[in-house]
C-alpha cells in the first residue's frame, strides 16, 4: 500500500530574511513513529520553519519516544529540556481536567463536530497551558477511536478480565468501568506490551494500529467512533518570548499550515489506515449495536464524572457546544 504524504510547503508569506539575534536549533520529541501522520506532520512544519528563516531557527523531530518518552515531553518542554515538543493532551488528563475535553466519550464522534467543539475548548487548552510556560502553537486530532481485541467481542460482558492498555485517566477510567484491567503503555512501547501479553487490547485510531502493525497480536477492530484525541505542539514559553517578531510571524504562519495539513492528512488516515488492518488480516468492523448502547451508557457516566471534575469551565464548553448543534 501507499503511504499518504503531503508535502507541507513554506508558506509564500514566510518572512525569508527572518533573523534571530543568533541561529539557533530546536530539538522536538515526538512520541509516536517517523511514519505516523502526527510525525510527518511534525517533521513538515519544522522544514518550514527552517526554511522560512533561512536555517536561523532549526526544527530538528525525534520521533517514537527516541528523545523523550511520551510521558516525559510535556514537562520537558515546560523546564526547557527541549524548547518545543508534541502531545497527546488528553494524556496530562490528570493535572488539568481541561485538558481531556477531547476524550468525553461520545460527545463528538466525527470531525467535524469535534472541530466544533474544538473552536470553543481551544482557546481555553491554550491558557491553561500558558499558566504551565508553555506556548500553544497548533494542534491536530486523531481518528475517531475503536476497540482493538484479540477475540470476538460482543458486549461489555465479553471483556471482563482482559489487559487493557491505557494512555489518561478517561482510558483507565473506561477500562474499569468495563471490568478490563488498565494498564499504562506509552505508544512507543505498544508492540511490545502486546508481543509479551502486557496488554491485550486497547483503545485508539485505525491509525495507532497500523503503525505498530498490531494484527500480528490481536484479531478485531470494532469501530465505535467514541471520541477523537488531539496531539498539541507547544513551545517552551521563555523560549518564545526570546524569538523576535520575524521569527514568531515564520513559526505561526508554518503552524496555521501544519493545522490545515493535520486535518486533511489525518481524514485521509482514517480509511487508509482501516484497509491497512484489514489487509493485514484483521477483522475490521463496526461494533454492533448492543455493544455501542452499553459503551454509551458508561461514556454517560464518565461525562457526568468528568464534568465534576472541570467545573464551570467543563460545563460552559459543553454547553455552548451543545447549543451551536
């Protein structure tokens, strides 16, 4: 199969003659694979910063964890270890539930109302970021997310017991109320969890699993489209403050681009990826509607929980999402 690439141009508008008081280089840990379409991404945008300055501010990726684990790189990029790093927001669900709103299970399970909500939620994701020195660049959703088993699963009863790989406190969260027994792996270390029955299945994107070509452990993707995670590209913020203006019009601009790009990359990913597991002798399939009803009753359950937890701010989000549908 082909992979789907598209090249992510510098901007015409990109200042060329952009100078920094020196040249500098940028090193960004990504967490997931060189060939994962968060990764290209990544490695287009740094390209384009590159090249829009003139190589006066490198962006250089590391992709699959090579620099710092996935765990490690929000608050790497927070104390200046790296100066600008990706994450799966969702991730850090823990310190800030804010920072969750895309894993509300079943609020939004398409692109475009997770857009929707995404125009609302942003803004707030960005400043609660700032208050973490962290500067909000552009940001990217996932696929919709489905069930990867290595058995036929028909109902939530069928998955009492069984290893679940989580990766946030909504994961954890779904696996107990699904009686599966969560356990925490980072995306770089998924193959091998699975290779060694660390985890036996898990929740994410067509795109995850086809990555880390996982029919050679598990046998079936349901897909249930619960929600759609987005990864975050965030700069240290003394490190922003510390580009000049030129440079700061470069990297936005690159950014606005990396967004555009990520959406359309990532739709297309979407089926690409689908047809991947299949090929790779998966059954592939929409989950049945049993199935679906009792998941949503228990994503009922995590949204009441989860608006608890976020407060006005989780429940204005919400509720202005509801009333814009």
């Amino acid at each position: 199969m082909k992979r789907l690439t598209a090249p992510l141009a510098t901007p015409a508008f990109a200042v060329l003659g952009a100078t920094a008081a020196k040249a500098e280089k940028w090193d960004m840990p990504l967490a997931y694979a060189a060939t994962n379409f968060h990764s290209e991404n990544a490695a287009e945008f740094g390209k384009c910063v590159t090249d829009g300055t003139s190589g006066n501010l490198e962006i250089v990726t590391h992709p699959s964890g090579s620099l710092f684990a996935g765990n490690e790189i929000k608050r790497a990029v927070q104390t200046g270890q790296a100066n600008i790093g990706e994450r799966l927001i969702s991730a850090h669900g823990n310190e800030n539930p804010l920072y969750e709103v895309d894993s509300v299970p079943f609020l939004v399970s398409s692109f475009d109302e997770h857009e929707k909500l995404w125009a609302i939620a942003g803004p707030k994701v960005a400043a609660a970021l700032d208050a973490e020195n962290l500067h909000y660049l552009y940001s990217v959703a996932w696929p919709p997310q489905g069930l990867y088993f290595k058995k036929e699963v028909n109902s939530v009863a069928d998955m009492k017991g069984v290893k679940f790989r989580s990766y946030s406190t909504a994961t954890a969260r779904m696996a107990e109320l699904t009686g599966m027994l969560p356990v925490q792996v980072e995306a770089a270390e998924l193959s091998q969890a699975l290779a060694t029955g660390v985890a036996e299945s898990f929740i994410s994107s067509g795109a995850t699993g086809y990555d880390r070509k996982v029919w050679e452990h598990l046998t079936h993707f349901y897909e249930v489209d619960a929600w759609l995670p987005r990864n975050i590209v965030f700069v240290n913020k003394d490190a922003w403050n510390g580009l000049d203006d030129a440079t700061k019009k470069v990297v936005e601009d690159c950014a606005a681009t990396a967004k555009a790009n990520g959406l359309e990359k990532s739709k297309a990913y979407t089926q690409f990826t689908l047809d991947g597991l299949k090929a790779g002798g998966m059954t592939v399939q929409r989950a049945g509607d049993g199935l679906v009803n009792e998941l949503k009753a228990i994503g009922a359950t995590m949204t009441d929980e989860w608006l608890q937890k976020a407060g006005d701010d989780g429940k204005a989000i919400v509720e202005a999402y509801k009333a814009g549908n």
